[in-house]
DNA sequence: AGTCGCCCCTGGCCGC
DNA sequence: TGCGGCCAGGGGCGAC
C-alpha cells in the first residue's frame, strides 16, 4: 500500500493529532513484527512533531524516536475498540490511544539509537522531492547498470519512496518502457523520469494518497488518487494517449503495466 | 557487485 | 457454500 504519498499522508495526519500529546504508555501486543520491537519505554514523553524518511515514519518524543514503517497493510488510528492486528498501541495523557494495526505484518516499529540512527535507514539514497535530486544525479547512480530501469527506482538505495503504483505511473509520464536497462538512459530520459517522479508524487500528495483496498489515512480517511491511476493495474485495457491495449508483465516479481506505443 | 528469486503474512477475489 | 489457487501498495536474504 504506501509508498510515499501514502506515508507522508499519514505523517501529516499523525502529526495533527500527535503533537504536543503526551505518550504516558507504550504497550507492545506482540514482541515484534518482522524485527522485535525491543525495548518502546523509553519514547514515554511528550510528542515533538512526526517526520518521514523514504517510506519510514518517525514520531519524535522529547527523549526517543519511534521509527515505524508501514509495509504492504499498516495504518496508525487514534483507537476506538481494540481491532484484530492491533500490534502497538500508543496510551496519551489525555486518554486517547495511537495504535498500529498490520495485519500482513510485513511492518516494522523499534526506537532510533541514542545517536538517531537504525540500520534500515543506513544506506537509504536520496528523497526524490528534494531539489538536489534531478536527472543528471540519477543518471549518475544509474551508470553501467543493466537492470530494468522499473526495478531500478523501485530500489530505495537509488531513490527512496517509489513503488508500484508510482514507478509504473511515473514512466508512462516519461514516455519510458519499464524494462529497458537502466543504464542506457541517456541525460534526457533521466531528466524526463525524474520530472515525473517530482510530478506524480506530488498529485497525489495533494489528493492524500492512493487507496487500494485498505489505506486509511490517520483520521480514517482515504486517497483519492487511485482514480487518476494511467497504467497501474490496467492491463489488457486502453492507453489513455492511444488508445492502445495495455501490456502486463512482471519486472523483478512485480507486476507492471505499461503501453506498447507510448512508451519506448 | 549486481541481479534474481523466494520468503515473510493475511485476506480478498475468482473459478470450480 | 466451501475450498484451492492466485494476487496484493514492501523489503530482506541467500544463491548464482
Ligand atoms: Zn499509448
């Protein structure tokens, strides 16, 4: 489900409700998702603000940070009734509960090290909405690799936060077939690809994500960008440009659809 | 080193 | 209706 739209609108939203709240509890349901969740006492506190890392959400408190991830299936909500998969749940001053539900469990939750670092984010490249990041440093980090430039992306060591949904809409936008090797992009494609990553994740930002099946943002609401989808999830029908039949095929185990005209 | 396949896990959907 | 097979937004690991 989350990709980066998806987490940074779950960020937004968490930090609406969690900021200047109190975490007086912290109340493991399990010991641990993919990772043992260790030792969450420590992030007792008042609650800072909410950041987001690639697809890592982090919930600073005033003496630890929580970093959570979301996999295929997790979502925060200021709990009403305990709900199957509840893994983690957050007890405030003020009574409310944040609590953490995954029920595929592919998640992640654990507190930074006291230096503010945890292994999963060492070796994260780079946030594809910071300016920095543009055609000529990708087609750098693409240089001699032979891999589908639809995997490529899709590999948070080369840029963070793309997924799926986004990879297969951001190359349809470019103009990109999703197999061809990575690094026989020339300056022009990357810069073309990397415009419309910028592009793509920031419509749907603004529309608060996309929602498959089961993300719900913060507050309960949902995406709304799964209506604006060009390729994703649409093979065999027409390409909104020509018209022409959409392909479906697997690159790397995903699966991937894309215009046998459009995209070259 | 880079690339690929498999695996983690639950649940929804489809065909029989 | 019940059941088996397949699929799903992610990412880590081992094997070539
Ligand atoms: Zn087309």
């Amino acid at each position: 489900m989350p990709e980066l739209p998806e987490v940074e609108t779950v960020r937004a939203g968490l930090e609406g409700l969690l900021k200047d709240a109190v975490i007086v509890r912290v109340e493991p349901h399990r010991s641990g998702l993919r990772r043992p969740f260790g030792d969450l006492s420590a992030l007792s506190g008042p609650v800072r603000a909410v950041r987001r890392r690639a697809k890592y959400l982090l919930i600073d408190a005033a003496k630890a940070t929580l970093l959570s991830h979301l996999g295929m299936t997790g979502s925060w909500r200021i709990g009403d009734a305990p709900r199957a998969h509840d893994h983690l749940t957050l007890h405030l001053a003020d009574g409310r509960r944040a609590v953490f539900n995954d029920p595929r469990r592919f998640g992640l939750a654990a507190l930074l090290d006291a230096a503010g670092h945890h292994p999963v984010l060492a070796g994260l490249g780079p946030e594809p909405l910071d300016p920095a990041w543009d055609g000529a440093a990708l087609r750098v980090a693409l240089r001699g690799r032979k891999a589908a430039i639809k995997a490529m992306i899709m590999d948070q060591r080369i840029v963070v936060g793309v997924g799926n949904i986004y990879a297969q809409e951001a190359l349809f936008r470019s103009s990109i077939r999703p197999q061809r090797p990575a690094g026989r992009l020339d300056l022009a494609a990357c810069h073309r690809l990397v415009a419309a990553i910028k592009t793509v994740l920031n419509e749907a930002i603004s529309v608060g994500g996309s929602t498959i099946s089961d993300f719900v943002h913060a507050g309960g609401g949902t995406g709304l960008f799964q209506h604006r989808f060009q390729v994703y999830d649409r093979g065999g029908q027409p390409c909104v440009i020509c018209g022409a039949a959409l392909r479906r095929t697997a690159i790397a185990g995903r699966t991937t659809c894309w215009c046998p005209r459009c995209q070259r």
